[in-house]
C-alpha cells in the first residue's frame, strides 16, 4: 500500500501555527508583492472566495468579513515543511517528499498493522508536533491514495486517514470523483474526456484500456492502471512539478558515502530544477536539499535530513541554485553514512516577469551575468543535447546572516509578511 | 567542586569544546592541552530538534521564578504535557505562559509565578490547548546596553 500525506491549507496553517488567535478566523496567504490569493484557509473556501482573486478585489468585494491576509513567508513555509518530512521520517521508513506540503509514504510490509489506526495516530503526531494538520490517503496505488487523502480532508469522519482497502470503496470514491480532480489529468485532458462522455474518474477507470492507450497514450494509460489499482507510477526518478514546487530526486545505484560526490548530485538536481524555472520563466525563493540513507539496509546507520536556503532576491540562475542547494547540503551531511536518495527542491515559485529585487544585496551587474550564463547554458545545451555543458561546483557563502537588513527589507517587499517564528529568535514570543 | 570550562568553538555546529583540565589561575590557554570531548547544546538539549521552538518570553507573570522578559523559552511541542511543567498555553486565541496544575477534582489550573496575577481555572467555556511544554529557559545575566540589541 502506498500513502499520500498532505498538510491541510498548507499556507494558512504556518500562519496559524503562530496565531491562535485566528484558529477559526479566515485567513488567506498572497503571493509575492501582495498581487493575488495563493492560499485560502477553510473558512474562505467556505465564503466561495476563488484561488488567485487580486488582492484588491477581494478587499472591494469582501470589505468586512473580517479576512486576515498574509504576505507570503517562504522561509517560515520551508521550515514548517522539512519539520513535517522530519516528524514523518522518523516514523515511516520510506518517505518521498512531492511538493513542499505532500509526500508520499511507501507502506509495504505493514500488512500486518491495522493502517487506519496507524494513520490516525501519525496525523495526530504530525499535529501535536509541528502544529500542522495533516490528511493521509492510503490506497494501493499513488493515484488512488491521492484521492483518499481529499476525501479523508473533506470528511471529519475520517478522523483525518482514508483507508481505500475494498474493491467496493475503490468503486465508491472514483464514483465521487471528478475526473479533471484525478492526479495525472489535467484541464485539458479533462475537455477531451468530457467529449467522450468520462466525467468521473469511474468512468475513466471503466474505459477500455486500448482505448485508453490510443487516446491517451502511455501518460493515460499508466493513469488508468493506478486507477484500477496497479501501482506503475514510481516518484523515484520522476521529476515533479507541483503546488509551487519542483523536486528532483534519484536513487543511486550503488550507495555513496563521500561528500563531494553527493555534491555533484546535488549540482546536477539543482541545474535541472533551475532550468525548468527557466523554461516556465519563473523563479524560486527557496532551495532544499535531501539526502537519505538505504533504509533497506538494517545492518548500517540509518539517517536523513534535509535544509534549505532562501534567496533575498528570488532566482533562477544556475549558479545561483546549485550554490544554494550545495550549502544546504554542507549543513546536513554526516560521514559515515551509506546514501541512498538525494534530491532538490525549488520552491516559493512566481513569475520571472516582475522579480522584486532585494534592495540592499542586489548586484545588476553580478545578476546580469550569471542570466547570460545560465541562457547560454540553455543555448548550448539545447543545441548540443542536455548536459553538455554544465557548472563546475560553486562555493557559495550563505550571506543571509544579516539581521537587520532581511528585517527591513521584507518590511518593503511584503507588507503584510507574519515573522519568521522559526527561525529568527525572538520573532516568536509568549506573554 | 572542580569547575569546568566550556570553550566556545564558533562553528556553524555551535559546537562547545568540552576542555577536561580544571581550572587554572588566570586564563585557560587557548591551546587546551585536555580537549576530549564536544558539546553541542543543539545535540544535547534538544531531543526533537521538528518539534523544537524557540520563544521569547514578554511580561512579568512568571517572574517570582526567575523567568523575565527577554529570556529564551526551549519550547517542545511533542512532549505529554504533565503537572508541574511550564507550558506555552493557548487560552481563547491567546498564548499564556504558566504552570500547569491538575487537581485531583479533575480541574486544572495555569498558575503564574507572580502574586500580582491570579491563577486561572480552565473550564469547559474555554478554548484550551498547550501549545508546548518548556524544557529549557534561557537566561541572560548581563543586561543589555541601552538603546541597543547588544550586551
């Protein structure tokens, strides 16, 4: 069986974390330069207020409803984020982290737990820990457990874990489903779907295969396998674009156990996830690293961590990145142990277009040549193949450590930003 | 009773050179000929280092104590919560530091460390949770200088 946990109105929750006072209060989180709704807590879904309203407009539209509106606080994000994927490390031996609020939970051999009381109890862990609610879907197949994880989040009845064991409940969910909601079908999918009378993804898992196949191709026709229950989709080595995020992960084959060469792994992930920024002309504020021992391998020391670093001007040069991503992993690398499983994370997403610079650490001169850099190395690589010409390992210096200047200008950039409780002593107080 | 020297080695780490050779007159040397071991207070103190927070404490509720403005709370959100610990509370929306007491009638009680402050019963009517339990407080004994963020 394979689980999906997933942190409940991601955004909103770190907010809250901090703020008992707005538990059942509205809240929304905006993106960058306070331009537009990115994240809703329930009780905004519940007033039919959409994802991605300008900001403006929900202030027009909605002048007393007493909503409370943050700026987004990605360091605040990433933190909370790696102290969920640690609460869940140490209790699930396989945890593969998808987007910075999802991970997938690899339950095989747990025939023998009762997964239902065993998932109540790591949610319920996972709160009392970090302060984040948390739903769990646990089905066999990560598509299916995708879709238990929305119904164990819509229904308190679930006390937070759905279970999709029967071929009856599996019939009921997908029944309940909408097919443009199934993990792997997109809106444009979803069109051509409805076209052919698929509206629930019932009906898609009904279909023919063949069919499935010709039309779909083999993207779909994985989709519709997962569906029925056969788990063929593996995360592993899937490079994954989701909920602002990009992660890129690997399995080695062997194990590895010396720091530069983990280095390069890490260099090489971070220079693939800067390049999908690239080419969706975006930029990252946050870069992680991970990096996992074997955890099959009983008879050696077991360890995983993950750290971050956040850009004061977000990025997506390559230099930039796999600097950042290689100081990450200076910090949590241990001798002595076998790994397994590195990988990269970018999030913090928005748009290239309107990049706020940071007003005291911006180089135009330094940035302009690291953009030319990294556009020759796409001129070059998508010419001559992926690849062929990649960066030497940079030395990076976190140059974060400046108290006063971060606090100042994030006073500028983001008005409305919560402080960072979690990583800035004495932003978190108690009276 | 011997005293020990705890030389601070400013690494990222913040790993604490454990120097075994006593207490000299004047100054330990800084080439510590009985260097034998590290401490490292994040290693040390902090047993689960994702649910660990830290918080500073404002107000005077706790004061009778030792526990005043400024000092740093070692917050555990992870652990049970029993009689006696100092909990981060969150009491109707708001957080509240205090004792917690349970009595055998089943109530349970935050109490302050102040005689200014009366404690508090929480009944059903409140909205009651402990945020976390305070394991460790830090505490400065120099105060700071004046119109500045430094000692």
């Amino acid at each position: 069986m394979v689980g999906l946990i997933d942190c409940d109105n991601f955004f909103c929750s770190c907010e809250r974390v901090f703020r008992p006072d707005l538990a059942h209060k509205p809240v929304v989180v905006l993106s960058n330069n306070d331009g537009c709704v990115v994240a809703r807590s329930r009780e905004v879904k519940a007033m039919g207020i959409p994802d991605c309203l300008p900001y403006y407009q929900l202030m027009e539209r909605y002048p007393n409803s007493g909503i409370v509106a943050f700026s987004s606080n990605y360091t605040l994000y990433a933190d909370m984020s790696s102290r969920v994927m640690a609460v869940l490390r140490e209790n699930v031996p396989d945890v593969t982290q998808y987007s910075i609020d999802e991970a997938f939970l690899d339950l095989n051999g747990m025939d023998h737990v009762d997964l239902k009381a065993w998932g109540e109890e790591l949610c319920r862990k996972v709160e009392r820990s970090t302060g984040m609610p948390v739903s769990l879907g646990i089905a066999p197949s990560r598509t299916l457990a995708k879709v238990a994880s929305k119904f164990a989040k819509k229904y308190p009845g679930y006390r937070k874990c759905c279970v999709m064991a029967t071929e009856e409940q599996r019939v009921k969910a997908l029944q309940l489903t909408a097919a443009v909601d199934v993990w792997g079908i997109g809106r444009r999918i979803a069109r051509r779907l409805e076209y052919y009378g698929v509206r629930t993804a019932y009906d898609f898992a009904q279909k023919n295969r063949g069919w499935v196949r010709g039309k779909f191709h083999v993207t779909g026709e994985r989709t519709w396998q997962e569906l029925n229950g056969d788990s063929v989709i593996d995360v592993d080595g899937l490079d994954t674009v989701a909920k602002q995020t990009i992660v890129t992960s690997r399995s080695f084959p062997g194990m590895l156990t010396e720091l530069s060469d983990l280095r390069s792994h890490i260099a090489n992930y971070a220079a693939r996830c800067s390049l999908k920024l690239r080419r969706q002309n975006s930029v990252c504020h946050i870069v992680t690293a991970f990096i996992q021992s074997n955890h099959f391998r009983e008879d050696l020391p077991q360890y995983s961590n993950s750290a971050y670093r956040s850009f004061l001007t977000p990025t997506n040069t390559t230099t930039e990145i796999v600097g950042a991503a290689n100081a990450a992993l200076d910090s949590i690398f241990r001798q002595g142990i076998s790994y397994k499983r590195a990988g990269v994370m970018v999030s913090g997403i928005t748009s290239g277009d309107a990049v706020q610079h940071d007003l005291f650490t911006y180089d135009p001169e330094r940035s302009e040549k690291l953009r030319t850099v990294s556009a020759a190395l796409d001129r070059v690589n998508g010419k001559m193949g992926a690849d062929m010409v990649v960066l030497g390992i940079q030395q990076y210096r976190d140059k974060g450590a400046d108290g006063k200047s971060v606090k100042f200008v994030n006073a500028i950039r983001r008005a409305l930003k919560s402080p960072d409780y979690t990583t800035r002593l004495g932003a978190f107080t108690v009276g | 009773m011997p005293l020990r020297i705890f030389k601070p080695e400013f690494s990222t780490e913040l790993r604490l050179v454990y120097a075994d050779g006593g207490v000299r007159a004047g100054f330990p040397s800084p080439a510590q000929d009985y260097v034998s071991a590290t401490i490292d207070l994040n290693k040390d103190l902090i047993e689960h280092p994702a649910s660990t927070f830290y918080a500073r404490v404002v107000g005077d509720s706790m004061e009778e104590e030792g526990i005043t403005e400024g000092d740093i709370l070692v917050v555990d959100k992870s652990v049970e919560p029993h009689h006696g610990d100092l909990a981060v509370c969150c009491l109707d929306g708001e957080f509240t530091l205090k004792r917690l007491r349970f009595t055998s009638a089943d109530r349970l009680y935050l109490m302050p460390s102040n005689r200014r402050y009366r404690p508090i019963e929480v009944t059903t009517e409140n909205e009651f949770r402990v945020w976390g339990v305070v394991l460790y407080t830090i505490k400065s004994n120099r105060r700071r200088r004046p119109g500045t963020e430094r000692w």
